[in-house]
C-alpha cells in the first residue's frame, strides 16, 4: 500500500505539477487531523515519518518510558517499551507505532477531504500563477456556452497545459460581433483575481490594450521597438484610433502598421470584425498632435487655450460633419486620444 501511495503521489505531480512536498505537508496535516479526532488526548505528541527513500509512511506517538504509568496517552511501562526498542530505558521518549487502520470512518473521512482540498488549492494556485502572468496579453478561447438570458459569453481559454473558463460579460463584448458555441476567439486579459471559488480571469474583447497586443503581433517594428504606440482612443466594433511614433528617421511608423499593400492592418481589421482603425502620428507638438488626430478632416488651424488642456480647431466649413463624425464620434475619438477638449469651429464662423 506505501509503494502504491508514492506511485500515486508521484503521478499528481507529474500530471498536474503540484509539488511532492507540497503533497506530503497536506497528507502529514491529513492524518494527524484523523487522528486527534480520535485521541484527542495525545494528540499534541503524534508524528507522521515518511521516508520517501524506503517508501513508507507511518505514524508514532512520542511516549516516555516510566516504571509505573499515570498518564497513558504520554506515558509506556519499561516492558511495553522493550518490545519495541530493547535498548528502552526509564526516561527515554519512544516512539509507539499507531495502526492507522484504527480510524474511525469520520476520522479517515476528515482526512481525505484534507487530502482533496489541498490538491484543490494546489491547482488554482498554479492556475492564478499561470493566467496571472499573462494579465494584459491575448490568449485563444473557445466559447463553450451563450447565456441566452442576459448574454453573457463563457470561454475556455488556455495558456501552456493549464485551462480556465472565463466570462466574457456583455458590456465587455464588442456590440457588432455575434458569437456562437465553438467560435475561436482572442480575448484580452484584463486582470486575474484570486477568489473563494478559485482563479478568476476577467477577459474582454472592448478594450483598447486587445488593439496594442493585435498590433505587436502583426507589426515586427512595434514588437522590437523600433516603432511605439503613444495612445489608443476605443469605441469597439466602429472605431479605433491610435498614435504612433518612430525611434529612427527613417523608419515610417504609419507605414509599418499599415504594412505592405495595407495586409497588416487588414488582418486587424479582421479580427475585430471591420471595425476602422485610423493610424496617425503621435507629435509632442500638441497643434500637430491635435490636428493630425482629427483625420481624415483637413485642418485650417489649432489654437491651445489658457488652461493648457483644451483648444480651438477651425476647419473648411465642408470639412466640419467629417471632423466631428458621425454622432461626435471622430471629434470624440480625437479628445480621448490626444487628452485634451476640442472645440471645433467652421472656417465661416471662426473669424
């Protein structure tokens, strides 16, 4: 049975990588909890010894050798304690083997819900520690279940050999997408909590970092960092725009993420079910910054108010429904990306 328990001991961590010692500290906690349960009188001097050279495991109560006992939970007579070590002696501690096979049922029950908790713990440990190193990156999922009633989206998502089920809430999914069970899906970690019920990955396809990662794995300059993405400004499923910036003259960092006849972003695009990216320029020139961030309007002139947060941009009086887009979204977009109010003006009623 000892030979059979380290096989078993040895086959939980080769297929779920929980530690052996790890494994070993909840069977020791396991057993001496069994057995307090049932003597709880000499609890305090119970030891578990597993040798994992002689692949055994047993349990001993530390008892001193007296000539007359009082206390037999602590104490063994000099005869009883010859019988198990010849050289025992009056003062000695010995240690009296105990039949594990004794446990009550409730005790040998409390120890193996010990032993299942702790492989429980074990794995959402490595769990959170998986998925938690992979916060604020994309991973793969497969969506296993559509809750008809408030849609929210279930997704099994992977990383290495360990797997966790994730909810893809509605507010987190992009509005124009439909997803249905069996659809492959990349999703962006948002954060990784740990909670009573385990490892929880909070995951969504809105947010502006899940554009960033897309755009690092389609673009090599962005990857090395040659080129750098200054700001992103979201609204999922419609729009993105995203300021770019190149560390080396020569490099044009538009033209890297457009790629070449435009096959980079139009991968993106794909993915995130045509939706429209604007790439643009990023300048520490605020005007310029401003101005290229109201694309594709053409812009007459940027003028920075007082308060150093907001400004003026006046543009052709035919450029004035593309520069605020439809519903405010271009002008909208603009100000979330660049960080200042933008009040914008027709050249008409400008001057």
């Amino acid at each position: 049975m000892n030979a059979e328990f380290f096989d078993a001991i040895e086959e939980i961590e080769r297929e779920k990588g929980i530690p052996r010692q790890y494994m070993f500290d909840k069977i020791n906690q396991a057993m001496l909890t069994a057995f307090k349960r049932d003597n709880p009188e000499c609890a305090e001097n119970a030891e578990v010894i597993l040798d994992e050279e002689k692949r055994t495991i047993a349990m001993v109560v530390h008892k001193t050798v007296v000539e007359e006992v009082e206390d037999p939970n602590t104490e063994i007579d000099l005869a009883a304690a010859k019988k198990i070590t010849r050289r025992a002696a009056v003062g000695d501690i010995v240690n009296v083997p105990v039949e594990t096979k004794k446990f009550g049922r409730i005790a040998a029950q409390s120890a193996k819900q010990v032993i299942i908790q702790g492989i429980r713990e074990a794995e959402r440990g490595i769990i959170y520690d998986e998925f938690n190193s992979k916060e604020h990156e994309i991973l793969t999922g497969i969506v296993t279940r559509v809750e008809p009633r408030n849609g929210n989206v279930y997704i099994r998502i992977s990383s290495n050999s360990e797997f966790t089920e994730a909810m893809l809430t509605t507010n987190e999914q992009v509005p124009t997408e439909e997803l249905y069970e069996g659809d492959r899906i990349k999703v962006y970690i948002v954060e990784v909590r740990n909670s009573t019920k385990g490892p929880q990955v909070l995951i969504s396809r809105t947010h502006p970092g899940l554009v960033k990662r897309l755009f690092e794995l389609e673009v090599p300059e962005i990857y090395d960092g040659t080129v750098e993405i200054r700001s992103i400004a979201r609204e999922a499923g419609n729009r993105t725009k995203m300021a770019v910036y190149s560390n080396e003259p020569d490099v044009d960092p538009i033209g890297a993420c457009v790629g070449p006849k435009g096959g980079r972003v139009a991968s993106i695009v794909d993915e995130l079910g045509g939706e429209k990216i604007d790439i643009i320029k990023y300048s520490d020139d605020p005007e310029e910054y401003i101005a290229a961030a109201l694309s594709p309007s053409e812009v007459i002139s940027v003028t920075m108010m007082e308060d150093g947060r907001s400004c003026r941009v006046v543009v052709p009086d035919s450029q004035l429904s593309l520069a605020i887009g439809k519903e405010g979204q271009n002008a909208r977009l603009a100000a979330k990306l660049t960080g200042y109010k933008i009040d914008i003006k027709p050249e008409s009623e400008a001057y």
